[in-house]
C-alpha cells in the first residue's frame, strides 16, 4: 500500500468527526458544558471496559451495545440532574463528578483485564489509523441520522441552548429536550470515541467552535470556520504523525492546539493593528 492508501481513511475519519462534532460544539459552548463532550466520552470508554471485561473484543457489536448503554445513562444523568441557573451548584460540576468517577472505575475494571496498559492508551488517544472503510460508512451514516435529526428539531435545540429563558417562557419541557440533545449526542460519542479516543473526541468538538468563537458570533460563519479548520487541522495533524512517526491522534490533538494558538494571535495582531493608529 501507498502511503497516501494508508493515511486517506484516517483523514476521512477525521472529516467525519469534524463535521458533527463542530456543530455539536457550537451547542455545548453555548450551554457552558465544556466539557461534557470529555466526561460522555469517558463515560462510554467505561461502557467498552465493561464489555471487554466480559469477554467482548473491544471493536465488537457487543461491546460497542455496552458503550452505548453507559452513554445513555450518562445522558439521562446529565438532562434531569440540571440545576437551576440560580443555585449554587454548576452543571459542570456535576459533569465533571461524572468524568473522574468513570475514569476511576474504567482503571478499577481494566485492573481485572490483561493488556489493560494497551487498552487504556487506546481510550485516550484511540488508534484512528486502523479505521476501516466499511467502518466509516457506518460511522458517516450514523452522524447523517443524527444531524438529520438535529435539522428538524434545530429551532428548539438552538434556542435552548442560546436563550433558555426564553425556551421556558414558551413552555417547553426543558430537560426533555436536554435529555434528546444529549442521548443524540451520546450515540455520536459513543461511535467517535471507538475510532478515535477520548482525547481526540474533545479536540474535534471544542477547539474548532471556540476558534470561530474568536471570528464571529453568526452560527452560519462560525460552523464554516470550524469546518475548514478541523480539515485544514487534520490534514497537517495526519501528515506529521507520519513523517515525525507519531501516534497520529495525539499529534492531531497537538495541531489542534497549535493552530488554536496561532489564530488567536492572528486575532489580537489584527485588533492591535487598528487600535495601534488609531493612538498614533
């Protein structure tokens, strides 16, 4: 095989998990949950642990049934434990609870499994090379049923997450539509975690959405700004794993928050331009 056969699935892996994953950021930086994306993750690692433990291949259909179950779990947890905006007490640190116990417990039930060294490296950072084309298709054709989903039901969706009093005000059921926003999100994690570990999962989902943050407050700009740059992103993040022989998801990781830092410093080069003659 050519080089280019072998890095093409990883880089169309990638495209995959960008596309969903840019548009479900944008819900979660909106929400303040930053890191629900990290604790559903880890949260359906725990569900393949359990799997694995009882004797399922980690990539299996069985195994991937355990993940999914977690997950939903995990989103019930999430949509009716939420808090009143005026209380005391942060959705995020509920989430967070969430994310440290199912990594203590993933270590706990990998502690009773062989290769548990092995596996628990490819819960973080996933080995997004060995993806299959057969496997893509399905993961492709789960994500289009989820953003499907998300197109018809996206004048709820958005205005819960932008504007929640306002969602209140018209009598919707808030932690209804929490709990279907989070069981869709948690079918996209539990397939995306499988591929490419909890790491890279994070990455996809938050880095892109608080970039365009930087650029624009106009959903339609921000989703085409995350879009290009988690293409843009995964092509040099894959590109480098090769020719540094780096394990290719951290390095994608990695590009991530390079370019994260780089247009961040092209955004304040550009206010300190204006500001600049404008004091001269």
């Amino acid at each position: 095989m050519t080089v280019f056969e072998i890095l093409l699935p990883a880089f169309v892996a990638s495209l995959i998990l960008t596309g969903i994953h840019a548009y479900l950021g944008v819900h979660v930086v909106e929400r303040g949950v930053i890191f629900v994306d990290l604790s559903l993750a880890q949260i359906a690692a725990l569900g393949a642990t359990v799997g694995y433990l009882a004797g399922y291949d980690i990539h299996s259909p069985v195994a991937y049934v355990f993940s999914l179950a977690f997950t939903v779990l995990g989103a019930a947890i999430f949509a009716f434990t939420k808090v009143h905006r005026k209380t005391r007490i942060p959705q995020e640190a509920i989430i967070g609870i969430a994310y440290a116990v199912s990594a203590a417990c993933a270590v706990l039930v990998m502690s009773k499994a062989t290769r548990e060294t092995e596996h628990l490296k490819e819960m973080l950072v996933g080995n997004i090379l060995s993806v299959s084309w057969p496997e893509l298709a399905r993961t492709a054709a789960l994500y289009a049923l989820v953003g499907a989903f998300h197109f018809v039901f996206r004048d709820r969706f958005l205005l819960i997450s932008r504007n929640e009093p306002e969602a209140e005000r018209r009598g919707w059921n808030i932690r209804f539509w929490d709990f279907l926003f989070y069981v869709s999100f948690g079918f996209v994690v539990t397939s995306s975690v499988s591929i490419a570990g909890v790491l890279l999962v994070f990455s996809f989902l938050i880095v892109p959405s608080v970039a365009a943050m930087l650029f624009s407050e106009r959903l339609g700009v921000r989703l085409a700004i995350g879009w290009t740059m988690g293409a843009v992103v995964s092509a040099v993040g894959v590109y480098l794993s090769f020719q540094l022989d780096l394990p290719t998801g951290a390095a994608i990781v990695a590009t991530f928050g390079a370019a994260l830092l780089l247009m961040a410093a092209a955004k304040w080069a550009f206010q300190l331009g204006p500001a600049s003659r404008m004091a001269g």
